[in-house]
C-alpha cells in the first residue's frame, strides 16, 4: 500500500513537500537552537509507516520522493540531528532518540537490501561516537542537566544495548532501587582481549535514581555507571558475585 498523499499540480507530490519542510526544519532545529519538536514527531510517524512496510519503496508514490529519502533527505537529517548539543522544545532529545532508533530498526529490518546502500550509508554516522548527541556535555550541576537529559549521558554502546538490541528479562530483574542501596553491575574488563570485549560482575553503590535510569558509583570507575532499568547489566546483591567480600577480605590481608 503507498502513500495516500497526492501529486499536485506542478508535479511535486505532497509527501515531496512535507519531506523537504522537515528537513529543513530540523536543519533549523540545529542551525539556529529552535524548537522543532512538532516536525521531530511528523518524521518519526512517516519512519514508523515506513518500518511497517515489506519494502521502503511501498511508502512511496514516487520514485523520485524515494530517491530523496534514501539520499539527501536522510543524510541531512542524521547528520543535523547528531551535530546538535541540545534538542529543544518539550521533550526535544527524546523525540530525537525516537528518530535516530527508527532509522536503526528500518536498518535492522531491511539490512540485506543493497539496493539500500545510499540509506545505509547515512545511518551508520549513528555509531560515531565523538558526535555531540552521545558526548555529556552537562556539568553535574548545570540546570539544564533534568531528567529529560538523562539518556544523553549514556554512551552510544549503552544506548544501543538499551533501545535497540535490549534482551528481554525477567520480572524477578526488573528490579527498583533506592540511592544508597548495593547493586552488582557488569562493565567492560579493563584486560583487553583479542576475541572481542568481555565484561565482568562487580558490585556498586546507588548513587541516584531517576525516572527510567539509575547511577551506580564503582571502585573501577572515576565517574558514575548509567544503566536503564530494562538493562540486562544489573543484579541483586549476592547473585552474581557471591565470593566478593572473600576476595577482597583477601586484598586487605596483610600479609608481611
């Protein structure tokens, strides 16, 4: 099924305009720090249709309005979003995370089509991690560090995990903590490994708790962990690591 929305006079089909408006718009939102919100929700609702879809093609009428999908109208896109410090507007860097996980699940669904190189040419600009979109660039004390900015001060690895390859868990997982509660936690093992990254269980203390996230603070690290509370990376105290008070009874021997 194609898009209901009809060529005009002048040959430019009106999906062709609402295209170009929002691009142009979230060139603005960057440009000139202006609220966009309202064409942020327009794309992620033309990106959801196009997900539902068994070809990206199947949205478009027009070749052509296909054509500057895959190719500049994506490009751009991605690319104004990834530039900006601050998304603003009500709810602004959510809605853009909305945008950015759409264009990774129509990755996802359609990743075998070559045809679609040109798309997946801009989507990968997604994994760069010196992009301002994944950098914190809050102090911890700034005002406009809310809990709206929450999921900004994840790392890309932790926000892929998190919303677009997340496992499934358990409800005796799913668990609720309070500031100061202990927590065991998996992180990255600082021995590096030729097979890939392995990760260890280590335990931490709850430093704060937000509305979907939560902050552990770990001997390992200098800064805070940040983990969804639908990450698999978490457990109750005692699960995972049930020698760690016996080991570290064994660091703090003296044995001279």
């Amino acid at each position: 099924m194609k898009s209901d929305l009809t060529t005009t006079v002048d040959n430019t089909t009106e999906l062709r305009k609402v295209l170009e408006k929002i691009e142009d718009e979230i060139h603005n939102s960057y440009l000139k720090d202006a609220d966009k919100v309202t064409e942020f929700i327009l794309l992620n609702k033309i990106l959801n249709e196009i997900l539902s879809k068994s070809k990206i093609e199947d949205y478009f009428e027009s070749p052509a309005d296909f054509q500057y999908f895959l190719n500049k109208f994506s490009k751009n896109v991605i690319k104004n979003i990834l530039d900006q410090r601050v998304i603003y507007g009500d709810n602004g860097d959510e809605v853009a995370y909305q945008s950015l996980l759409l264009y990774l699940q129509i990755f996802n669904k359609f990743k075998t089509k070559s045809e679609y190189a040109n798309l997946w040419e801009s989507i990968k600009e997604i994994f760069e991690k010196s992009r301002y979109f994944y950098n914190n660039l809050y102090s911890k004390h700034s005002k406009i560090t809310t809990e709206m900015n929450e999921r900004r001060l994840m790392s890309l690895e932790k926000f892929n995990d998190t919303f677009l390859f997340k496992k499934s868990k358990t409800a005796e997982t799913k668990l609720i903590f309070k500031e100061n509660d202990m927590v065991e936690i998996q992180i990255p093992n600082i021995v590096s490994n030729s097979y890939g990254e392995k990760k260890v269980w280590t335990r931490g203390i709850v430093s704060k708790v937000g509305i979907s996230c939560f902050w552990v603070t770990i001997a390992e690290e200098s800064e805070p962990v940040i983990l969804s509370f639908d990450s698999t990376d978490y457990r109750t105290v005692g699960t995972m690591t049930p020698d760690y008070d016996w080991k570290n009874s064994l660091n703090e021997c003296n044995l001279t």
